[in-house]
C-alpha cells in the first residue's frame, strides 16, 4: 500500500533557481547518495576536506570566514533537500525536522545554500563563529550547533520541467547597500572564534539570492537519504583527535541535525 502522505508534502516548496554555485577544481569528498553535500569556504573557495572519525564525518571551519552547503542532484530524478545548520531549518528558521521546507532541484542542478533565508530574495550569510555569537545560540538553542544536515527526499511522480543549462558560477558577493569587502573582513574578524572556542553559525551580512516555488509530492514520509556532517575549528579537531595529530577524546554531547518544528521564514536573532 502506498504510504500516507502528510498534508505538509502536498504545499509548496521553495525551489533552488540554478546559480550563486560554488565550484572548485580542488579534489574533496562529497556526501550523500541521492545529493552530493560539501561545504565550502565562501571566502577562499576552497572545499573543505573532510574527516571520518568515529562514526562522524568532520570539516574543519575558518573562524569568520563565510561558506556555503553546495548541493548537487546525483539521481535522475527532482529532489527536495531539507537543510539544517545548528538543529535549525535554514528556510524556516524552525527547529529542523526532516517533514519541513526545502530545497527542490531538478536532476543535475547544483545549488549553494549561502545563509539564512530572509525571503524568497534574500539572504543572511553563514559565517563561522564563537558558539555563543551563533544564530542558534542568540535565538536560545544552543544546544546542537555544529552539525550540518540535509534530509532528502524522492518524489511521488515525476515532474517534466524544461531542462536547465548548468554551468560554473562565481561565488556569489554582496549586492549593492552591503559593505565594502574591506569592511566586511574587518566586521568577521570582530565575530571570529577564540582560539580554543567552539564554532556555530553566524547570521551575517545580508545578500541576494533568489528562488521561487514549486509543487513536491514526498515519496515517502521517511527521508530516503540524511547526511550529517559536523564541523569546529582546526584547532578544536586536533584537539579532539579528529584530524591526526593530538589523541585526545571526542567530545560526548552528538547534537541532532533535526530536533524540532514552526513555519515561516528564518526570523532575526534578539
């Protein structure tokens, strides 16, 4: 029997417009098996390593530098990528859990997650930073930042939609009313980590990135993927053993990728 789908499946969905990309000619590990997720560093360009270490696979993030959660469709048919950074809903701002909001792409299409999203035109740029000036510790939900997840679903039918050419883009810069570069280095150096500080996400310079929406049917009401990836500072993974060096145990706290629920847009932080 065909599973029920809850009535969430049948709304609309934010769609990613084919853009704002992020490539590197730099070899790097990807995730998944339906999408392929890896995290860049907006900044330098470079696409982080990643690490396995005790069942986790690890980045090392560059305190107050800017980055993005790439996503690319590696099946042949459309996706939705429910994306979380902190426990948090990256379109919603609700505590993450996979039946939520996402991003819909077409088989192929490559996609930059950048920030926060404000409205269907705008961003608030991720950034790494101390734990305690992070988006999910300012909104009072501290308790799994560090963890990136994306839940990704197949669709119930497929839908035809007219093929879109996919090319390498830049990565995306801030739009006109934004700061200098200059100053926007000299505003993330003031939210850097701490040497020895635990890494969150910031909720950084406000920049344009435009989707629009789309109809998705779930498969299933299960995730038919989830990739988790956790990230903290260079100097914290060699603290803790993760990157070869230093032998030290592994932190015990596992924060969840999707710990809750509520519907919207990403909201300020007090």
């Amino acid at each position: 029997m065909k599973p029920k789908l809850a009535s969430f499946s049948r709304r609309m969905l934010l769609s990613a417009v084919v853009g704002t990309a992020l490539l590197s000619a730099l070899p790097a590990m990807a995730m998944g098996r339906l999408t392929d997720v890896r995290v860049v560093n907006r900044d330098s360009g470079e696409v982080l390593p990643m690490y396995r270490y005790r069942g986790d696979v690890w980045v090392a993030g560059e305190p107050g530098a800017r980055y993005a959660v790439e996503l690319r469709n590696a099946s042949r048919g459309r996706l939705l990528n429910v994306v979380s950074v902190d426990g948090i809903n990256v379109i919603s701002g609700e505590t993450a859990s996979p039946d939520q909001t996402g991003y819909v792409l077409t088989p192929g299409q490559r996609y930059d997650v950048s920030g926060w999203r404000k409205s269907s035109r705008e961003i608030a740029a991720f950034e790494f930073t101390s734990l305690p000036r992070s988006y999910a510790a300012r909104t009072g939900r501290p308790d799994d930042v560090g963890v990136i997840g994306v839940a990704v679903f197949r669709e119930a039918r497929a839908v035809r939609e007219p093929s879109i050419p996919i090319r390498p883009f830049d990565r995306s810069a801030p739009q006109a009313g934004g700061q200098s570069s200059m100053q926007n280095k000299s505003h993330r150096g003031g939210d850097a980590a701490e040497a020895g500080q635990d890494l969150g996400t910031g909720h950084g310079d406000r920049e344009r990135d435009r989707v629009g929406k789309t109809d998705f049917e779930r498969r299933s009401q299960r995730p038919d993927d989830i990739v988790r990836i956790r990230y903290d500072s260079r100097e914290n993974l060699i603290a803790m053993g993760v990157i070869p060096a230093y032998q030290h145990p592994i932190r015990e706290h596992r924060p969840s990728a999707f710990p809750g629920a509520r519907p919207g847009y990403v909201p300020d932080p007090d």
